[in-house]
C-alpha cells in the first residue's frame, strides 16, 4: 500500500509541477506580446491582441 499511495503523490505532484509551468509559460508570452518594444514585434503582437480579441487600446 505504501508503493500505491507514493505513486498516487508522485503522479499529483507531477501533474501540479506541469499546471504551474504552463501557467508561467502562458504569463511569459503574454506579458512578452503586450510589452514588445520592437515596433515590428510590437505590431505582429498588435495584430494578435485584435485577432484573438484582447483589449489593446
């Protein structure tokens, strides 16, 4: 029993690790699109924030 319960922990953990890391990843390229300094890579982002519906203005 002791084998099952550190599995099911381990699988837990692992699954949390993996929620967290595409939050940050998420939170990394949205922050990147809305603060670009380039203006060629500020427009590119612009043109997503009008496509994907994200307030810009």
């Amino acid at each position: 029993m002791t084998t099952t319960t550190s599995t099911r922990a381990s699988e837990k953990t692992t699954a949390l690790l993996s929620v967290l890391g595409m939050l940050m990843l998420g939170m990394v390229i949205l922050f990147a699109a809305g603060h670009a300094q380039s203006a060629t890579l500020h427009d590119a982002a612009h043109d997503v924030r009008h496509a994907t519906g994200f307030p810009c203005h």
